[in-house]
C-alpha cells in the first residue's frame, strides 16, 4: 500500500503490519492525526498525487479514504453493509 517514505512514516508512527497490510483500524488518536497528514495533506509524497491540479477533489477523495480505512465512517450516515468495507479497498 505505502512508497518507501510512507512505509518508513507508518513504522515511526508504529502503525502494525501483518501480511504486508497496514492495520489502521485500531489506532489511537494521535496515530490517526498523524497517518491522515501523511495520507490527505502529503498526498502519501506520491509525484502523481501532490502534482494533481484539483486540489480539492484530491482531499475530499482522500479524506473519505482515511475515513474507510480506519473504520471510521460517521454512524450518523446510516450506510448498511459497511463493516467490512475497509477491506476492499487497495492501493496499486
């Protein structure tokens, strides 16, 4: 999923792996920050990701990313069948 500087930022942040696979749904607060700058704001420093021209769709496509991948969608929007969401999303 990570680039080498990214995969060297989740081992700082101590963010666990198994597999190859970040588990990102049990982390704490502050890891969460942490991995969300890295993720949304740094654009995980991928050449394609910060030099995209729409830097808003970006975020907001990111942003909800980080919210699927921390198992942390807001349970005030309802969505059925999400539980397991996290798990069909990769990153090639």
């Amino acid at each position: 999923m990570a680039n080498r500087k990214m995969s060297e930022i989740m081992h700082e942040i101590k963010i666990s792996e198994k597999g190859g696979v970040y588990d990102l749904s049990k982390l704490t607060k502050e890891q969460y920050v942490q991995f969300r700058y890295h993720f949304v704001e740094a654009r995980m420093y991928d050449d394609l990701w910060l030099n995209n021209l729409n830097s808003k769709a970006m975020e907001l496509l990111l942003g909800a990313f980080v919210l699927i991948l921390c198992k942390r969608v807001p349970a005030e929007l309802n969505l059925k069948r999400i539980e397991k969401l996290h798990e069909k999303v990769r990153f090639i």
